[in-house]
C-alpha cells in the first residue's frame, strides 16, 4: 500500500494526475466530477448503466457529486447491498 501511495504522489508531482478526480480502489473507481457538469453527464450515465438489462458495469451515486463504477463481483454486490437485483 506504502507504495501505491508513494507512486500516486509521484504521478501527481508530474502533473499527470491533476486533481485526484479518479481513485482506483480496491472494488471500484470513484470519480469525483470536476465541474456540475460532469456531474450531470455522470448522472445520466447512472439510468443508461443501471438499467434492468445491464447487471454491470453499475454506477452509485452518494454522498451527492461522488461516485463510484462497479464492475464484476463487485457489481453484484454493490446491487445486492442496495436493494436491487
């Protein structure tokens, strides 16, 4: 872990990560939107993902302006956690 944190400032002292807008976690991404835009991109995104014929990718939106693309297992169980199935 010491290293990926180590690598991240890195990555961020070049400049190549600009803002931590996306942080890769261990079951998922999460995306922080730059702009109320993206946001909103972002949330029309969640009712095209989350549809009934999609099982994955799925996009959680929470707390407000956060969040978070499952993909796989953990797709299921963020679904599952959630109530929906």
């Amino acid at each position: 872990m010491a290293r990926s944190t180590a690598s991240a400032r890195a990555l961020k002292a070049e400049n190549l990560v600009p803002d931590e807008h996306v942080r890769i976690a261990e079951d998922c991404l999460e995306l922080n939107p730059a702009s109320p835009e993206e946001a909103n991109v972002l949330r029309t995104w969640l009712r095209r993902v989350n549809g009934p014929t999609y099982p994955q990718p799925y996009l959680v939106e929470g707390p407000p302006g956060h969040f978070r693309l499952y993909v796989g297992e953990a797709a299921e169980r963020a679904r599952t956690a959630r109530g929906i199935q």
